[in-house]
C-alpha cells in the first residue's frame, strides 16, 4: 500500500537509530514513503518538536501518519498515543509532544494546563494492544519497538482502534496566546530556529496594522518587514509559519536579545 509516513526525531543522524524505525516501518509496509521532518531536534526538547511538527504537517496529505519521538519518559508509565484529526493522524509518547497538532481541536480557548481533552472531530487511542508490538520491547526504544509497528500499520489502514483504548484526555504543553493590552499586546517567544529567529504566537491577524513597535530583551524594533534582508539591526516579519519573527540580516536575533522560549513581547502600535 502506498502511504506517506514523517518522523521527527531527537535521534540525530550519527547513530543508527533513525535507520532502525524506518527498518521496522518499511518491514511492515515496504510501500511506504517515508519524510524526515527532522532528527536535529534537541534532545528531549519536546516544545521544539511539538512546534517543528506543527508548523509542517498540514503541507501534507491528510491521509500521512506523523510519527514523534521525542521521549524523555521512555520506560516509564507515560502513554504512547495515537491521534486522529481530520488533518492526519498522529503518533507519539503522551507528553505534549502532538500539542500543535491537536490545538484546534482542545476543549476551551487555550490550553495552559498539562491535561486536555478534545473536541468530537478528534479522538485519542492509548496504544495497550501487545500483538502489534515488536518483541522483546526495549525500555529504552519504544520508538523502534512499539510506535514503528504501529505507526506502519495504521499506513497500511488499520483503524487506530485495533491499537488499544479510547482516552478521554491527553498531555499538552502550554501554548499560551497573546493577550490584548491598553496599546496593543503581549505576545510570547514559542520557538527559536537554527537561523536564531525568533518565532512568537502573534499572527498577522493580531497586529492592527504594520505600524508597530515591538520590545524584547530591551530592544526595541519598529515597523513591520517583508523579509529578512528588508532592514538593518533587528526587523520583524511574518514568517513562513505564519507567525510573526524577529530577525537580524546575517545574524541570530536570539544571540543579540537572549530570548528564550517562553518569554514576553510587548507589541505597541503607533510610533
């Protein structure tokens, strides 16, 4: 059957465990197309997986199955989950790591605590079912022996039913979104790429208009650009994500302001 599965990774590329998930995927479904997303996600850094995820799954075809391993729980008795939207299905370790990728499908406006239920468009499988797993299970390897398998599986069009149970909740990690102030907004800093740019929550649809000043880590940057070579020192766009950036020409924006992930931005409109 041909399918389209993606993986994301912390496993980087110098060993061979990345080699040994998609060894596992393809001995169950050899027709599958397999994506590499990224393996250079820093380890354990599950909001950094959760964002790369959720600023690229929606390029492919809702029939992809998306499968995450960044797990630093592995062993324990943290869930491995399956879920479904109807903009793909999603495979991975209960730890927040799918949040982007169900975040418009939570119960309520915002998620900011760690558990969260879904709406009726999707739904969450706990993966208990043993008969698909590859044995002996690794307590350090789940990601070759339990969610390979069943990630090729669900390729091939099993149900995510025949895995295990439904839950009727999940982990999430905060993802906050920006909040109205007297002169504009409070954004905050969700991801911080390998260029040094900066990536907040504030979306073009925030902003009033591109007349805007924007503080962070005491500086201070005016006006709204196009792209990354419109301006000099610090600039701001919106980014290919869709989200708004700061950057700087030939250098890392987070290096100069020391941002972190998390941190606020003040957005104030007028000069």
């Amino acid at each position: 059957m041909n399918s389209v599965i993606t993986l994301t990774t912390d496993f980087g590329t110098a060993d061979g465990y990345v080699a040994s998930v998609k060894g596992v995927i393809l001995g169950i479904n050899p027709g599958a197309t397999i994506v590499d997303i990224s393996h250079q996600i820093q380890p354990q850094n599950i909001h950094q997986a959760a964002f790369v995820l959720g600023a690229v799954y929606s390029c492919f075809p809702t029939g992809t199955v998306h499968l995450v391993v960044v797990d630093p729980g592995v062993g324990t008795d943290r869930r491995i989950i399956i879920v479904r939207t109807p903009k793909g299905t999603f495979v991975g370790p209960d730890n927040g790591v799918l949040s982007y990728a169900f975040r418009d499908y939570v119960n309520g406006e915002n998620i900011r605590n760690d558990s969260v239920s879904l709406t009726r468009e999707a739904s969450v499988i706990s993966v208990t079912n043993r008969r698909f797993f590859r044995e002996p299970v690794s307590d350090t390897f789940h990601g070759r022996d339990i969610m390979a398998p069943v990630t090729a599986l669900l390729s091939q069009g099993f149900q995510p039913e025949t895995f295990g149970e439904k839950a009727e909740s999940l982990q999430a990690i905060p993802m906050p979104r920006p909040s109205a102030a007297p002169d504009g907004l409070t954004g905050h800093v969700i991801h911080v790429d390998s260029f040094g740019n900066i990536i907040t929550d504030i979306r073009r649809h925030d902003l009033p208009n591109d007349n805007v000043r924007i503080n962070i880590g005491g500086h201070t940057v005016i006006g709204l650009n196009r792209n990354y070579v419109a301006g000099q020192g610090l600039l701001t766009l919106i980014g290919s994500t869709g989200y708004l950036e700061i950057a700087l020409n030939n250098g890392s924006a987070a290096a100069i302001t020391g941002a972190r992930i998390g941190d606020e931005i003040k957005v104030r409109t007028g000069a």
